[in-house]
C-alpha cells in the first residue's frame, strides 16, 4: 500500500519550508507570494495530499465534526428533511454531522452521548421528531448545543418537602440555548387568511385533536380561531380527533351530510387531510367545489391527494440549515441563545376555492 503523501512532501516538492506549506493550506498566507501559494496548492494537488484531521484537531482542540442526535427524525418520512438539510450545511462549512437516533430510550441516549463526548464533537444539534420541550441532558453541560424542533424545559419542581432556593416549587428557568421551532402561530394565521380570501366565513372547521403536550397544534388551533374572531367570524366547529385518516373520516362524515354543513375544513396535518378527502368522498362532495380543504405540514401526502392539497409547509430545509448555522457562529460555549421561529408558506393547490355559494 503506497505512503500517504506527508505535508513534508509538499513542501520538498515545491521548494519551500514545511511552515510556508501550512500556512498555505491552512488559508493562512497573507505574507506569502502568489507564485508561492500556487506552486504549494498545485503540488498539494498533484501528491494528492490530504490534513491530518486528527492532528488538526489535537492542536485546534476543534474535530471538525457536530452531531445531531433524535428520538426517530432521520427515519420519518415527514421530517427526514431536517437532516438532509442540517447534513447539507455542516459540510459546507467544512465540517461532518453524526446522525444518531436513540428511539427514544434514555438509556441508549446517554450511551451515544457519552460515545460522541469521548469523539469530542464540537456541537450538537438535539432534534425530537416531534414538537415538544425538552431538557437538555446534564452530560452536555458545557458543550455547544442547538435544539432543533424544540424547546428548553424547566427543571422539575422541588418535591413537597425539599428545600430549595427562591419561591416554593417554582421551577427553575430553562436551560439557556438556541433553538429553532416552526412557527405554528404564523401558520394558523397564514391558513385562516388564505380562507378568508377565498370567500369563507361562517364555514370553517378545525379537525385534529390538542394536547398539553404538543404545542404545535395548539398554536396553530389558537391563531386561526384569533384571526378568524379579528375578522368577525368564528369556527364552523372543531373535531378533536387523532391526526389520522379513520377517526377524522368517521367524525366528519355525518357533519358533511348536514345542508348547513362546512364550506371548509382545516386539518391539523396531512395526514388528517387525507381522512377529511375521504368523508367527502363518501358523501360525494367534490374538493374544492362543494368542500375546500386545507392542512399544514406540505408532507409527500399533499402532493398524491387528487387535487392537490393546500398545505402551509413545515420549512424543514430552513430549520434544519440554521440549526446547523447557529452552532457553527457560536463564537464561545455554550453558544447562541433564544429561540427563533420559522415561518411556513402556503402555495396556491387544488383542494382551495370559493365556498359554494359564490360563483
């Protein structure tokens, strides 16, 4: 097997020391010539010379590497683009993402953490498949971390009994991070205007259940019913079902069958989308000319449904490059702090049009 070619022979091959051939290839070489900084570059490229990554690393206390670590991101279709796009930005500055899922076991979590410390990663990005707050865990104190797709959760309240400082089972405030959220209030607003203009007023109803836990479908319930009430108008009514095809199927069914039914209906995710096509499809109801239907998320569901389905899109590519951009510009530990939102969009589809009594 031939010699890995050595930053010694680069500098032999073209006639200059071995600090001149570093600083070079270092992108440090203000004081060198042109000629000089060609001549190294070409001959780099001619032996095929690649850097000592761990060297680098050992002297720079930097590997070049982040991680992103998940409960099941990368292997969800809906939000696999997260990682696409973090994965994306990370090598184009120069640096490699380490993708790892947990499955949500915390025991498997603390293993890959302490797995990724030992590598000595420069920053992780923490990324539940689904919206929540989360605690960053107690082995990354210190490090760089960016929560993407949630926020920081405050510490648990004093058990009854034990001391602690400042008010009586306050909790403690979140730990201070990064993080970027879609932002689902945008949403809700976004889709209720898109409504609005359409022609739809006393029509529109909200399919998709709400829970404590999940703050994006209550964001995007709050701001719709928000911006339909600054208008005037209210919800037709809400089914608060699982954001799934057969329970949003079999609760709209009959309320498509009533003559002062909904002229549209908002789903809380594709997925629900897809059970409010097939409840009109059984009342024989044609989307959008007797019913209109518009969801959020834009998974590959918006785009099989016949027609089209008007979904506000989840900016998966954008939350996924900045989470991986704030980490980087990180400047000291534990780096960038707040939370930014990210706004969907709403594209002109099919499933969108004037409630039926407007021509």
């Amino acid at each position: 097997m031939p010699r890995r070619p050595t930053l010694q022979d680069v500098a032999d091959a073209c006639g200059v020391s071995r600090a001149t051939a570093s600083l070079v290839l270092a992108g440090r070489q203000a004081r060198i010539s042109g000629s000089t900084t060609a001549r190294v570059r070409a001959a780099a490229a001619d032996l095929g010379y690649r850097p000592n990554r761990l060297a680098h690393s050992l002297a720079s206390a930097r590997t070049q590497t982040l991680a992103l670590v998940t409960d099941a991101l990368a292997s969800d279709p809906f939000t696999g683009r997260f990682v696409q796009a973090a994965t994306t930005a990370a090598r184009d500055r120069g640096h490699l993402l380490f993708v790892a899922e947990t499955g949500g076991d915390e025991a498997v979590e603390q293993e890959v953490l302490r797995r990724l410390l030992d590598q000595g990663v420069d920053g992780y990005v923490l990324a539940p498949a689904q919206r929540r707050e989360i605690r960053v865990p107690p082995d990354l104190a210190g490090e760089r971390v960016v929560l993407l797709n949630a926020t920081p959760a405050p510490a648990e309240a004093a058990e009854p009994g034990q001391p602690r400082s400042g008010a009586a089972d306050a909790p403690t405030p979140p730990t201070a991070v990064a993080a970027v959220v879609p932002d689902d209030a945008q949403a809700g607003r976004l889709v209720a205007r898109a409504l609005l203009e359409a022609g739809h007023t006393t029509g529109i109803r909200l399919v998709g259940e709400t829970v404590p836990g999940g703050p994006g479908g209550l964001e995007r319930r709050d701001a719709l019913r928000a911006e339909l009430a600054a208008h005037g108008w209210a919800l037709h009514g809400h089914d608060e079902v699982p954001w799934w095809p057969g329970p949003v199927r079999d609760a709209l069914e009959p309320v498509l069958g009533d003559p002062h039914g909904p002229t549209a209906v908002v789903a809380l995710n594709d997925r629900a989308a897809l059970g409010v096509y097939e409840a009109a499809a059984r009342r024989r109801l044609d989307v959008p000319r007797d019913l209109s239907v518009v969801s959020f998320d834009d998974s590959f569901l918006a785009r099989w449904l016949d027609p089209v389905l008007a979904s506000a899109a989840l900016p998966y590519e954008a939350m996924g490059t900045l989470a991986v951009e704030l980490l980087l510009d990180a400047r000291a530990s534990p780096g960038p702090t707040g939370t930014t939102r990210v706004p969907f969009t709403l594209a002109d589809a099919g499933s969108l049009g004037p409630p039926p009594s407007v021509p």
